[in-house]
C-alpha cells in the first residue's frame, strides 16, 4: 500500500483532542504482513490504529481466506473451532435479545454470511443486515434469503428498528460517532443496541502486547476500553443498560495470538487454555475487563430527534 493511500487521524473521536503519542506497533499478520502504529490520544487516553488504510483503501485487508467471518471457511482447525464457538455465541445472542425484546425488527450492522440473523428468522425475528463485503453479503442473501445492504446509509433513516446489534464491527468503522447517530436515527425509542467491541484493557490484551491478536491490525481501526464507550454512547444519545463480559473471547484470542507468535498446534491449545483461563479469571476477581465486552444500551426518550 502507497503512503498517499494511509490516512492519519487529527482528531480524537471520544474527546476531540490533537495530540497523539505512539503506543504499540503491531504486525497484519492475515494479509500484508505489515507493521502499523497504534497511537494514544495525550488528553483522554483513546487507542486507534494511526495512520490507517482510508475508507476507499481498506477493502483488499479483508481479502484472504483466513478472514474466517467472511469467508464462512471450516477447513482447518481453527475454522472448525471458529464455526463451533459462533454456533454457541449465536444461540446465546438470541436469547439475551429474546429476554428484552420478542418479535421484533433487528438490524444487524456488519451481518457477515448471515448465519445470526438467518437464527433470529427462524425464531419468528424480521430481519435485516447491513454487510459491505460483497462476497459475504451474496453469501448472506443467497444461503439464508436474508434482506441484506451494503451500506448503513441505504438503511431509510425512518425505519425503526427494535434491536440493533453490532458484534465485533464497531472497531472496524471509520467514523464512530456518526455510525452512532445513524444508528441512533434508526433505532425506535426505548429500542435495544448491542455493541461487542475488544477490549485493550483485558488481562490477554497486557500480557501479549503488539501480538494481541484482536488489535487485527489495520482492519480493526479502534481500540476501545469501557470508559471510551461509554462516553461515546451517552454523547451519541444512548443510556447504558448493561455491561457484560464475553468469557469466551480471551481463549480464542489467545489461540490466534498463539499462531501469530510461531507456536505449534499443541502448545498453542495449550497456551491459549492456560492464558484465557488467567484472564477470564482476572475479570471474575478485579476490575479488568474481559477479552471482549458486550455493552447494552437503550435510545434515550429524551434525545429523541436530536441527530
């Protein structure tokens, strides 16, 4: 990628600051095997990948078969692996959205292959998703008949959803708070969204540093902790309702981190059991967060109309 193709970030997009210290220098280990900084916003401490690829650049870094959410693969070990994990985190999102909302209108922003809202149909949920990768969004419409779009901006700004979910996606956008206040335009008062992001603040996230495997450099462009968004949302119009941990993130984690690091197959399992257990503990007993947290948050009555 040419120099001219890498955009830097001015301003911090959680408290507008402009000044910007490196942190970490991370490698893409799944497609150009470069290195890129992560800088640290000097006022209020936010992490993004910085430069990065811009908007119309960014495409051929999800161009590889180990883009696993992509690609649907189930060849190797870690596909199967993957594909088993989804299958249990799929049945568990439903039935969280089936405790606050039932027979609802869920937009899925990031939808992948479709296999979670292709769950949600079957279960009586209207549907849509929102997919920019063109191979995953055929695959999407053509094996589940989903009504997918490849833009958040093709969503009609009066469609009013119920529930909107964004799993693992909120990183991966450019503009965070103008996603937000789209999101919040198109999200029915007392609605549901559901955002899972990494967290840099885990214990898995410490003890590997620039080999953390969820930093997926340059394909992940923030790197957020709880206080990040936090504020974000509550700017953006949204009241927090929740905060979980993802218990099941920390080993998978640790088992590409593992890979990135040159371990072998036995080891790495190895590795990566032992070091999810130590942080999913460290989450149980302190303050750190897990691998991944799953923030629920409601469309604030008395915002409504403001974006």
């Amino acid at each position: 990628m040419e120099q001219q193709e890498l955009e830097h970030i001015l301003l911090c997009p959680v408290c507008q600051g402009s000044s910007w210290s490196p942190f970490l220098t991370p490698i893409d280990h799944t497609v150009s095997h470069r290195s890129f900084t992560l800088t640290l916003c000097a006022n209020c401490g936010f992490c993004a990948t910085n430069p990065r690829p811009n908007s119309k650049h960014i495409g051929p870094f999800y161009d590889s078969p180990q883009y696993i959410s992509h690609t649907n693969a189930r060849t190797g070990l870690l596909d199967r692996l993957y594909q088993a994990v989804r299958r249990r985190a799929i049945r568990g999102k439903y039935k969280l959205i089936a405790r606050y909302k039932t027979q609802a209108h869920v937009l899925d922003i990031g939808c992948g292959t479709g296999e979670f809202l292709s769950y949600l149909k079957s279960r009586g949920y209207s549907t849509t998703g929102v997919e920019p990768g063109r191979g995953a969004r055929e695959q999407a419409i053509t094996n589940h008949g989903l009504d997918v779009l490849p833009s958040l901006d093709l969503v009609p700004a009066k469609a009013q959803f119920q529930v909107i979910t964004l799993w693992h996606v909120l990183e991966h956008v450019h503009d965070v708070r103008d996603t937000l206040q789209k999101i919040h335009t198109r999200l029915a008062p007392g609605g549901l969204l559901l955002i899972a992001v990494p967290d840099r603040e885990s214990w898995d996230a410490q003890y590997y540093a620039a080999n953390w495997a969820a930093y997926d450099v340059p394909r992940h462009l923030s790197h957020f902790r709880r206080s990040d968004l936090g504020r974000l949302l509550k700017e953006s119009g949204f009241s927090l309702r929740g905060i979980r941990g993802m218990w099941l993130d920390a080993p998978y984690v640790a088992l590409l981190s593992e890979k990135h690091l040159g371990a072998g197959l036995v080891r790495s399992l190895l590795k990566a059991f032992i070091v999810g257990a130590i942080s999913n503990m460290a989450a149980a007993t302190s303050q750190r967060p897990t691998s991944s947290t799953l923030y629920l948050a409601e469309k604030d009555r008395a915002q409504e109309g403001s974006f």
